[in-house]
C-alpha cells in the first residue's frame, strides 16, 4: 500500500508540475499494479493527524496499516485500516476506489488494544 500525497517526501522538497499535475487527477483512492494507493490526506484526517505528520509517523512504525479484499457477497471491495498508537481508522472502498465507508475509533488516552488490530472486525 502506497500513500499519495503532496508529493514532498524530504523536509523542504518542492513538488515539480508533473507530480502536482498527478496528485490533482488522482482519486483519493487507486489501484496500480497490485498495490492500492491512498491520499494520504484521508488517512491523516482519519487519525486525527497533520498531513505532514503521517509520513513521518508510517515510517517510525507508529503507524501501521491492513489492506484487506472482499470475497463472495464484498467481492470488488477493499478495507483499508489504519491503526495509530490510539486510534482506528478504516476505510471500505468499491473497485472503482469510490469510499462507501469510513470509520474511525478513537481510544481517548489508552492504548489501542490488540482486538481492535485483528481483520475482519
């Protein structure tokens, strides 16, 4: 799973008219090549994040995430889960990358206990 975003990925990097041009014609939500892309600003929003913080955050390992494709009667759609230090956030998407379902739990000041990190719930 890749995130997408505002295509600035070292502090004080520019993001060039092509990559903006990308960005500004990209669903919130792809599939390329086996992988599903998302826009990372989604996923920030979701966890209740700045955006320049997610990056950061994924790459530390303080953020994790399940991609997850529907069989039988959810077959064509995608639960996409993000799980931070004290908060779940999901998204349902259709083949199309059309969000049919957002959610998120947030844990207030404990930790996020390990049932809510299992798939399928």
């Amino acid at each position: 799973m890749r995130l997408s975003g505002d295509g600035a990925t070292e502090p004080g990097a520019r993001m060039t008219a092509a990559t903006r041009h990308q960005v500004q014609r990209m669903k919130p939500i792809e599939f390329e090549n086996g992988t599903v892309q998302i826009d990372a600003a989604i996923v920030a929003e979701g966890l209740g994040l700045a955006p320049s913080l997610l990056q950061e955050e994924m790459r530390a390992g303080r953020i994790t995430s399940l991609a997850e494709r529907g069989v039988d009667a959810d077959s064509g759609r995608h639960r996409l889960t993000f799980f931070s230090e004290h908060r779940r956030f999901r998204v349902v998407v259709d083949e199309t990358g059309a969000i049919i379902q957002r959610s998120a739990v947030d844990f207030g000041d404990s930790l996020l206990p390990k049932s809510a990190r299992k798939p399928g719930d």
